[in-house]
C-alpha cells in the first residue's frame, strides 16, 4: 500500500518537474538564440562593411571614415555577444 502512494507521489513530482521544465526552456532557448544571433549578425554586418571600404575608398576617401565608425559601433556590440556565446573554458 505505501509503494502506491510513493509512486503516484513520484509521479506528481515528476508531472511538475516536467511542467516546470516545460515553462522554462523557451526562455532559456530563447536566450541563447538571442545571443548566437546577434553574434552571428554582427559578423556579418562587419564582414559587409570591410568589403564596401576598399570600394569606398577610390570612389570617395571621406565615406570611409563614417563606414569605420560603423565597424567600430557594431564590434561594440560584437564583443560582448561573442563572449556570452563563446565563454572561456577556464
């Protein structure tokens, strides 16, 4: 008899469990998302703009000065979404 309520009390902690695993891995997924994607479109913003810089640079050398702030905003924002996407293993 009190094998059968241990196990529906295991199985009431495990539906719990489940739920409240089940609550808090979008948040957890969606967090990680957030970063791998800023990180990820931050490269590709700087990788674009360094290859618009050799172009800009014979057709007008005072364009080239407004795409290197661009690169230096975005690697602002570069750096920390690299380190939270890619922590050292220390």
């Amino acid at each position: 008899m009190d094998y059968v309520r241990w196990i529906e009390a295991l199985d009431r902690s495990f539906d719990l469990f489940t739920q409240r695993i089940a609550q808090h891995l979008p948040n957890i997924l969606g967090s990680i998302l957030l970063v791998l994607i800023g990180w990820l479109l931050a490269r590709l913003l700087r990788a674009a703009i360094i290859l618009i810089i050799p172009i800009a640079a014979v057709t007008n050398i005072l364009i080239v000065y407004p795409l290197v702030f661009a690169i230096t905003s975005i690697s602002i924002f570069f750096r920390p979404a690299r380190v939270a996407a890619l922590p050292r293993a220390a």
